[in-house]
C-alpha cells in the first residue's frame, strides 16, 4: 500500500552535512518530518565509523527522516540502510546506470566506490543520509556513469520510497548481487573483515568469522 505522506525537499546552496543540519533541525523543532535536506556541496559530510566525507561540489548529498509508520511493516530496521540504498540503486539503475551496492550500503560501479550511507534511528524516525559522486570523484574513486539532474534523481527516489516496496521484495533483488560483495571487505568494531566466506540472512544482517554484522549504522 502506498504511503500518504508529503515529503519536503529543501535545496541548500551550502552546507557542513546534511544529516548533522537535519538532525539539529528535528532536535530544536524547527524542522518537520518527513523531510529532506539536499545540497550540491558539503564541507564536513559523515562517512562511516566516524570518518568525515567532505563534498565536492556538484555532487549529490543528501539526508532525509521519514516516520517508522511510513515504511513497510516488515522492513528490519538493523538492515535500513540497506533498504534505502537498493531503492536509489533501482532508480538510478532504471536510468540506465551500472550501479551496484557492495555490503552493506556503498554504491559502486564495477570495482569502484561513488557513494555510500548512513542511517541512524531517532526515537520514531529513520534519518539516512546519501552522497552519490554525481561529477567529480577523489582519486580511487568513481563517477556516476550516467547524466541525469539532482531534481529529477530525488523526485523519483521518493517517489519510489512513498510507494513502500516491501523489504521482502527488495531483499530478493539485492540477495541477487550479493557475491559481487565477497571480493571486498567491511569492517566491524574497528576490525577490517574480509567479505569472502560471509552468509548473507533473510534480517539484511551476515554471518562472518562466527559472528552476525548488521548494516544499521
């Protein structure tokens, strides 16, 4: 069933991190759920246990908050940003887009990173924040491999995530790919871990090395 929800896009020129505004912003009251906070340009972005992702400009990052109660019922939240990711990656797939995600929420094309998320929980709300290198790429890293306006790439995103496919549907189509990932690593509790002998669970979650990895972070 799809959602009723309006969600609102706002555009900043600028910004340290979007997920670092928007969560001040739903702290003080002085932003609203479900909401978006978009820029072409950020100067303190938050990567990964806690390393900074700064933002070249023309690139895409963004954070949003939607209620629990918009998403589907049996979506595991440990394995949001999971969710979150696979649903850019069809739009941007159905774009014409090579993407793929890599375990458990970095967008790659073929061996290379262009974006990734973080989605942390707030009381009832799920706030996930995206950065995609839509024009420009530090060096390791890659491009979007495809033309397409910011606009239009959040307008479908949401669109998609307002219709609430079920994370059934979407772990189906994300288990498809994901031996792609047992060639890298991830890592866990500051330990780098190797991806090749991991089991991918029904949860989202894998089983590695003896113990079981969550994506929610």
């Amino acid at each position: 069933m799809e959602s009723d929800f309006a969600l609102t896009i706002s555009w900043l020129k600028s910004v340290d991190s979007t997920q670092t505004y928007l969560l001040s912003g739903l702290k003080s009251k002085e932003l609203q759920l479900p909401i978006c906070i978009a820029t072409s340009m950020q100067s303190a972005g938050n990567g990964s246990r806690g390393n900074s992702w700064d933002g070249l400009e023309g690139n895409l990052f963004f954070s949003f908050g939607i209620n629990r109660d918009d998403l589907p019922e049996d979506l595991k939240l440990e394995s949001s940003s999971i969710y979150f990711t696979y649903l850019l990656k069809m739009v941007l797939q159905e774009a014409g887009s090579t993407v793929w995600l890599k375990w458990p929420n970095d967008f790659y094309l073929g061996s290379k990173k262009i974006g990734g998320a973080i989605t942390n929980l707030t009381n009832d709300a799920l706030v996930c924040g995206i950065g995609l290198n839509m024009k420009h790429a530090p060096v390791g890293f890659e491009t979007l491999d495809i033309s397409i306006s910011q606009n239009l790439l959040l307008e479908s995103y949401f669109s998609l995530l307002k219709k609430r496919p079920s994370w059934k549907q979407i772990f189906s189509k994300y288990s498809l790919e994901f031996d792609k990932s047992k060639s890298y690593f991830t890592h866990n509790e500051n330990l780098k871990i190797s991806l090749e002998e991991a089991i991918l669970l029904d949860d989202g979650s894998i089983e590695c090395m003896g113990k079981r990895m969550f994506s929610l972070r």
